[in-house]
C-alpha cells in the first residue's frame, strides 16, 4: 500500500492532474473462534500467521479499490464492516500526512516527465509523414529523440520527456501536411535568388517565388538590396496557380508601421519612381516617347 500513497506523490509531484490524492491500508484479522482482532496496517508476520490480508484504497471521498486474501472459511459481516472503518480512519491519516508534504498536483509538469502529443493528419499525407522506405520519420526521430507512431487513420502520437523535442517533431510534421493557404503569411526561408526575385521556402518541401516589384514598397533595382540567400523573411501568399505553384508577396506581409519605417528608408530615387518596371517589354515605348523614326521625314544628302 505504501506504493499507492508513493505513486499519488509521484504524480503530483511531477504535475499530473489527478483528480483527488490517493493513500492505501492492508487490514489484517486475527480469530479465536467466535474472538477476533482487527489490525491496521499490517507487517510481513501478520499477513503471515493472521487469518486476512485485506488491501483498501481511496480518496477522502471513497474507496477506489479493493483486495482481498483469507485463509478461513469466510467473514462475517461484523468483521467486513470493522474493517472497513478501521480502513477509513487509517486512510484519512494517511492522507493528512501526505497532503502536509504535497496537497495537490504542482501547476506545471516536470521537465522530466514523460509526455505524449496527439496530433491528426489527413489520411492522404501519412506518405509524406513517412517517406520513402521510412527515411523521412527516422530522420524526425534522430533529428527530435522522440518516439512517433503514425496509425492509418492519420492519428500521430509523440512520447518524449523534453516538450520542446515534441514540439519541434510536431512542427516538422505539421509543416509536411500543411497546405499552402492563400492570404496566410509565414516565415521562410531564401533558398535561392534570382535577377527577377527570391524563391523563399515556407514549408518543408515547398516554396514560392516573390517577384521583385513584391519585395519592398518602392522599387527595387536589384533582388539583392532586399533579400540575399539564406535569409528569413517573412511572406503572404497572394495567388496559387493552377500548376501549384505559388506567389508570395513581402511587402504585402509587413504592418502599416513597418512600411513607414521601410519607405522612409527607401533610395531617394526609388521613393518616387514608378513601379511599373514591367507594363512595357524591353525595347517598348513608355508613355511620352516619340512614336516615329527620328530621322523619318528628312532628305537623304547624294
């Protein structure tokens, strides 16, 4: 009995929320013909020569379990009775001496208790989860230390006694199944940047292209005043086409503070010129320019 009022201690002490403390008596019971004698936590030589082993567990507010060993031929209900208070009285005893040490479960779970996360994917991503022959879950569970157990119904289940390891094998899950959303904003990452934008990875796997005139609030000459490879930035999806592929915008992404702040640092040239880098191909005309030949209209000298 001494494990079940150790256990109740144990749990609270690591910030498990039971319900209500738990302690634990054995009863003995020792007859002489019509005589007996109950006794109250019992030793190894009256469970020995006593005639009962009776074990009673329970809250304050009841009992919540029960066994029971007897080497005689039964009890009367006198005896099943006087048992059962003397089992209350020990237990109410016991609990007052436990709830002096520790009345109730710690607020926060201890950082080495073992925890288990629950999380729910789509059916139709457990490949993604689980990659080719198991290679991407084995590369979450060295990466994490965590235990993960993926059922077919898309129910995930990670064990581990360092929260923070759960929480990142759950964000690396979460980033495998997650579907791209328009009008979301996310942080990613530059993998790799080009004359006419930066392709920013926002999830594990999958990435968007930011054109140049969707980098910052003013025109941008070069993809590398703003944004270099291997940067994070963070970006909003403004359009997915119908090959997947998808548009992402910075500027689009920043507060109304932050534009401010990113106008009022702005090329002094680039604060008032237009954006319209691409209304006219190389070559074109822009509004204002003479549409004839230059030396339209004149003689040719002999």
């Amino acid at each position: 009995m001494a494990t079940v009022c150790g256990g109740t201690l144990a749990l609270m002490d690591a910030g498990v929320p039971i319900k209500a403390p738990v302690a634990g008596v054995a009863m003995g019971l020792v007859t002489d013909g019509d005589r007996f004698a109950i006794l109250t936590d019992i030793a190894g030589q009256e469970d020995h020569y006593g005639d009962m082993d009776f074990k009673v567990a329970g809250s304050r507010d009841g009992i919540t379990a029960l066994q029971m060993d007897i080497k005689i031929k039964g009890l009367r209900r006198e005896i099943v009775e006087r048992a059962l208070e003397q089992a209350r009285q020990g237990r109410l005893h016991i609990l007052e001496s436990m709830a002096a040490a520790l009345d109730k479960p710690r607020p926060n779970i201890s950082r080495y208790a073992p925890r288990i996360f629950t999380m729910q994917i789509p059916r139709d991503r457990i490949r993604d989860v689980i990659g080719s022959g198991g290679k991407t879950i084995r590369s979450i569970i060295e990466a994490t230390g965590c235990k993960i157990d993926v059922e077919d119904s898309g129910k995930v289940s990670i064990a581990s006694a360092d929260e923070a390891a759960a929480l990142k094998a759950m964000e690396i899950i979460e980033g495998l199944t997650q579907e791209p959303e328009i009008g979301k904003v996310y942080r990613g990452k530059v993998r790799r940047v080009e004359p006419y934008g930066a392709f920013v990875e926002i999830l594990p796997g999958q990435d968007g292209l930011v054109h140049i005139s969707e980098l910052a609030p003013y025109r941008v000459r070069q993809t590398t005043d703003v944004v270099k490879e291997g940067d994070e930035i963070t970006v909003k999806i403004i359009a997915v086409d119908p090959m997947g592929k998808i548009k992402l915008s910075r500027k689009q992404a920043l507060s109304k503070e932050e534009l401010e702040a990113e106008m009022a640092l702005a090329p002094v040239a680039a604060a008032g010129e237009d954006e319209g880098r691409d209304e006219f191909p190389r070559g074109g005309r822009g509004p204002g320019e003479h549409h004839g030949h230059p030396n339209r209209g004149r003689r040719s000298r002999p």
